[in-house]
C-alpha cells in the first residue's frame, strides 16, 4: 500500500497543476469578456457621435474636427479589435494547457487505480495462500 500512497501524491500534484491551469484560463477567458465588452462600448460610442453628427448642423471647421475624433475613436476601435484577437489567443492557449494537465491528471488517476487493484490482486492472493496453507495444516494435523 506504500506504492499506493506515493501514487496519490504524483495525483495530488497534478491535480494542483490543473487546478492552476483552470483559473488562468478563468482569468484569460474574463479577459476575453472584458476585452468585447470595451470594444462594443466604443463601437456604440462611434455610432452614437456618427449619427449626431448628421443631426447637428455644424460648420465646415467643426466638420473637420468632429471627424478627426471619430477617426481616432475608429482607431481605437482597431486597436481594441487587435486585444481582443490576442486575449483571445490568450484564452485559447491556456484551454490547451489546462486539457493537457486534466489528461495528465487522469492518467496519473487511472494508474494509481490500476496500482491498487494490482495491490489488492496481490493481497488477496498472499491472503488465499495463508488460508490454503492453514488448512492444509489443519488437514494434515486432523490426519495424524
């Protein structure tokens, strides 16, 4: 039962490994949401000041200004764009570590299980051949 114990503590660290893999996903995967949420924040932004433009009736200086804001607003949303491709990126790459550590976890699962049933295989075994060896003491004894 020794190998037994040592094989759940290979378990429990794996476990831990994805268990830490898990919430850095969590954090990437909030990320994301945040991310889209600013980027649909400024695309409502640029849409909103879009459409008062056409209801104001401003002069050609104002024009110009007014659009160099929308511009860089649209900038902004290009950029915003970009984050959200990388945090998501971000996200993709730690489900991948987090689906390796819970395969790694599994298998560490699986054969400390495997070990078990092996362990109690064997004692079942030394326990039978006690009992076949007393009772043929008992036998050759009651013979005698």
């Amino acid at each position: 039962m020794k190998n037994n114990r040592r094989m759940q503590i290979l378990v429990d660290l794996a476990k831990r490994k994805e268990d830490s893999a898990a919430q850095l996903l969590a954090r990437d995967k909030a990320k994301v949401q945040h991310d889209l949420q600013k980027l649909n924040e400024l695309r409502h932004y640029a849409e909103q000041y879009e459409s008062e433009r056409n209801l104001m009736g401003l002069s050609a200086y104002l024009i110009t200004n007014y659009q160099h804001f929308v511009n860089r607003v649209q900038q902004a949303i290009v950029q915003q764009e970009a984050a959200v491709g990388r945090s998501e990126q971000q996200a993709d790459m730690s489900m991948r570590r987090w689906l390796q550590t819970r395969a790694k976890t599994k298998s560490m699962d699986w054969l400390k299980e495997k070990n078990h049933k092996a362990e109690l295989a064997v004692e079942a075994k030394r326990e039978q051949n006690q009992s076949d060896e007393f009772a043929m003491r008992r036998f050759l004894d009651s013979m005698r």
